[in-house]
C-alpha cells in the first residue's frame, strides 16, 4: 500500500484485519462508510459498507472471493423506520443509499 493510504487508514482508524480489503475498494472508487473487521471487541461479523453507485463493479463482481456475502434488504428494513441509518440494526441490509457486505 502507497505511504499516504497508509496515512489516510490511521487517521480513519481503519481496523488491521479489513486494511487491505479498503485500500482495494479506494482503488477502485468506492467511496468507503463506517466497516469493520469484526471479532473480539467488535462487532461478530467482519464487514464493508459503502455508498451506491460508487466503484466500478470490481467489488460486486467478486465479493465471494473474499468470502463476503451481500446484506440484503428484509421485512424489517423499513426505510421509514430507520431514517438516517447506513445499515438495519436488526438484519444487517445496507440503506439509505448504503451497501452493506458481511463475512462471518
């Protein structure tokens, strides 16, 4: 990873575990949202979460690569319920122009 990346990731306080799977999504336009490397500490899954229709289709094409798995929208995600979330605190589902995806 290029030195201001690295800057960039310790001023965010991007978790060690997901670093390098970030420096690829940032390769690759897509502007990032609030992820985590899951484990002890945090929370049970490992995720990305990033805003809709950035990227370049790199990440959807192979997020199973990664052994991630897409967060999809249920009965409880509504959108009127949970205004100003980037993802259903029940499920998990990327909203508000978020996409969120988990590894177990």
């Amino acid at each position: 990873m290029k030195k201001n990346m690295i800057m960039a990731m310790d001023r965010l306080d991007i978790d060690d575990g997901i670093r390098d799977i970030i420096g690829r999504l940032w390769k690759h336009g897509y502007r990032t949202f609030y992820s985590c490397q899951g484990g002890i500490g945090h929370s049970d899954d490992s995720y990305v979460t990033f805003f809709s229709g950035t990227g370049d289709g790199w990440f959807e094409k192979r997020y199973h690569e990664y052994g991630f798995f897409l967060d999809g929208r249920n009965k409880c995600c509504s959108h009127n319920e949970i205004i100003g979330e980037n993802y259903c605190p029940k499920c998990g589902a990327g909203l508000n122009g978020h996409v969120r995806y988990s590894k177990p």
